[in-house]
C-alpha cells in the first residue's frame, strides 16, 4: 500500500476524464537555504494536502514522479503542479511513468539517459590444453649480477 495520499479536491481547469482517474497534486514554491537566501533554480515540490515535501529540484514535476514512482504510485497516476501563489492555475499536468522518463535539455523535454554503470566482470575459467605446463628455466645470474647486458646474454643461452 501506497503512503502518498490521493488529492481530494478538483483543481479548476480539470476535465471529467481527469476526475475518473487517480491524480496527485504537487505545489511548488521556490527553495530556501538554511540561513534564508533563495537557492538558485532551485523548487520544493510539496504534496498536497500534506504539505510533505517530496522533493528539491530544477525539474520538480519530473523529479516529484520518480520519487512518487520509487514510493510505489502507479504510472497512470495523473500528476498536476500547480505554483504555490496560483493553486487553481495548473502549470503542467503529466502521468507518473511518462514525467518520471522525462528529463529536461535546454528548454526541451528528453528522455531520461539511463545511469550508466560499469559492465559485470564474466567469470573466468581455466582451460585445459593438452600440454601441461612447463617451468621456465629460472635464471640464477639476475640475482646475483649487476651487470644487465652480461646477464641478459647468459639467460637466452
């Protein structure tokens, strides 16, 4: 079962085919540091009626689904934002898959790279020849000698 509740009042502007379906609302309002100053580009996305904030990002809808979406939410759940000064006006409306697969470009919607991470290792495995191995010859002279180019000579021999 899901912790996010589901809003209970209509936001002005919805149709009835929004009414039927699930739908959460999210306000946004600028964020704030710890000592007061505003954070460049930066949005709370609170769910409403809790007041709960889901998020702190440059992309709230976008960042509020796939948060929404890791709490366990459908992906047919409509999702309003709505700005905190203006609630009866919706600024963008979205279900939770298709936002939480968005990612903002610019001033486009692309779709979300997948993070890359590096690649399992395969298991390794001996493989059996029909020659068993042999030891090298092990060379006497490099540890007892100085002299590089004497000693090289007398290992190939």
């Amino acid at each position: 079962m899901s912790t996010v509740s589901t809003c209970d009042r209509k936001v002005s502007g919805a149709t009835q085919s929004d009414e039927k379906q699930s739908s959460l609302k999210i306000t946004v309002r600028p964020a704030f540091d710890q000592r007061g100053r505003r954070r460049h580009e930066q949005f709370e996305a609170r769910l409403w009626p809790d007041d709960r904030i889901v998020c702190v990002s440059r992309q709230p809808l976008l960042d509020a689904a796939r948060a929404l979406l890791k709490a366990g939410e459908a992906p047919s759940t409509v999702l309003v934002m709505v700005h905190e000064v203006s609630p009866s006006i919706i600024a963008l409306k979205s279900s939770i898959g298709v936002a939480a697969a968005l990612d903002v470009m610019g001033s486009r919607f692309v779709r979300r790279k997948t993070i890359l991470r590096p690649m399992p290792a395969s298991p390794t495995r001996l493989i059996e020849t029909g020659v068993p191995n042999q030891p090298k010859p092990k060379c006497h002279a490099l540890e007892t000698s100085h002299n590089v180019k004497a000693v090289e000579a007398k290992c190939l021999i």
